[in-house]
C-alpha cells in the first residue's frame, strides 16, 4: 500500500486560534501546520497528515473534531503520495 497525504481546513471556536492549534500539534502530531487569515480577522488553521494507505481519512477527521478548541473541520484536499 502506498501513503496519503491529507490536508484539513479546521476552523477554531472563536478566540481559540493558539489554543486549538497547540492541541493539535501535541496530540495528532501532525506534518504539516499553517494558520492563515481568510477574511475580516477569521483565521483557519490548515493541517496536513501522511500516513499509509489502509488508515483513512475520516478516523483523523474524528480526532481532529474531538480536539478541544476545534469548531469544524473539512477536508481540503487528499491524495497519494
């Protein structure tokens, strides 16, 4: 099997930005992580994982949505590595 790459858009609960992003960084541990501003102030965070094939995107999905101080989470973009 080969690896994935995925990307998360994940929005914060309002005021949680660096909250939120130091749970996911300790807790997932993930690739890749970019905080950028989208529009009026709102700022998302942009999270990557890779990781083999038989594991799936949506059991991170899960994760990323119980991690205190994340409000949504979307998939952004995901394909092989």
């Amino acid at each position: 099997m080969g690896k994935v790459a995925v990307l998360f858009k994940v929005y914060a609960e309002d005021g949680m930005e660096s909250e939120a992003k130091k749970n996911i960084s300790e807790q997932l541990k993930p690739t890749a992580m970019q905080e950028e501003e989208i529009a009026f102030g709102i700022k998302i965070l942009k999270v990557m994982f890779v990781y083999e094939d038989e594991q799936g995107s949506s059991k991170l999905e899960e994760q990323l949505r119980k991690v205190h101080g994340v409000r949504e989470v979307e998939v952004m973009e995901e394909s092989l590595v």
